[in-house]
C-alpha cells in the first residue's frame, strides 16, 4: 500500500510538473533586444558627451580607469574609453592618416583575423578622429565593430560597438550608427 501511494504520488508530480510535454525552449539571450529612448550621457569630468541606449544594461567603468562605461544587450557591446595624452593630438589630415594607419596596424597585431572593411577621416569643427569598421574577433567569437577614435581635450577617446556579424546591420542601423554620430569630447572640467 505504502509502495502504490510513493509511486502515485510521484506520478502526480511528473504530470503537474510537465513530463512529457515539449521540451521548452530557452529564452535567447545572445540576440540584442531594443535599445528604448536614447539618453544623454554627459561625464564633464572627462570631457565626453554621448547618447546611449536607455534599454541596455549599463555598466560603470572605474574610477581611475580608462573604461568610462559599457552598455550591453545579448552579444552587442558599446564601450567608452578616454586615454589622457601629452604628446601632440593629430591635427591635419596627414596626421589623421597615420594614426589610422597606426591603429589598423595594432588592431591586426591584437587580432591577426581582423579585416577592415572601411575607414574615414573625420576633420569637423567639432569632431577629430578616425572610424574604422570591420571583422575581427573578441574572445575567440566573430564580430563585427564599429570603433571611433576622437582627439580633443588633451585626450583620445574611443567608442567600441561590436556584435555578432548576423546581427551587425540591423543594431547598427538601430543604436550603433546613432551613438557614434553624438560623440562629443571637451576639455575635461576639474
């Protein structure tokens, strides 16, 4: 009797525990969700202005580190970096064309898969740097990057933005493009 009340009363758990039924399943964690509103991100400290998306996570960087912020969603990543600087900024276009030279040169030492599938020279006003785009890998996995370099305010600051190449154009089109074009560097208040 004992025996035949064990086995009913496991049999009653399987069934209101759904064994047998369709295995479920798990959720997709990897795909970028939406980035809601895009809000300002002003750090006058650091001499850095931006808009981020509202909806992903964000993450602080350290106090006395390069790393301002990141913000994540499934596989995508922005990163903000500020390196201070004491030699000379690059100014003129020839100056800009070396540095991109320099920074595709490391990127390729970094990461011998790299591939860069475009880079600009930015000479506005408001707006000094260089912008390289391509393939490369980040912990052994494929990604796409979008990666800003911007010199102002006795400093380079770098936006990074990388996702899985499946998902580049349609998180590129929706935040990347988006957060890159409200990059600002000031001089850094005290």
């Amino acid at each position: 009797m004992l025996r035949t009340s064990i086995l009913g009363i496991v049999a009653a758990a399987l069934v209101a525990g759904g064994c047998g039924s369709e295995p479920q399943r798990p959720p997709d964690v990897g795909t970028p969700g939406p980035p809601g509103e895009l809000k300002a991100l002003d750090l006058p400290q650091q001499g850095v202005k931006l808009v981020v998306p509202s909806a992903w996570k964000a993450t602080p960087g350290v106090a006395d580190g390069s790393l301002l912020a990141t913000y994540t969603s499934g596989r995508a990543t922005i990163a903000v970096w500020r390196y201070p600087r004491t030699e000379p900024l690059p100014r003129t276009k020839a100056d800009l064309e070396a540095t991109r030279d320099s920074l595709i040169a490391a990127t390729k030492a970094r990461d011998p898969q790299f591939s860069v599938s475009s880079s600009r020279i930015l000479r506005g006003s408001s707006r000094r740097g260089v912008e390289l785009m391509g393939t490369g890998t980040n912990s052994g996995f494929p990604r796409r990057v979008r990666s800003l370099h911007l010199f102002g305010g006795g400093s380079e600051v770098v936006l990074d933005q990388y996702t899985t190449p499946d998902a580049f154009g349609a998180v590129d089109g929706d935040v990347f493009r988006d957060v890159a074009a409200s990059l600002r560097v000031t001089d850094p208040s005290a």
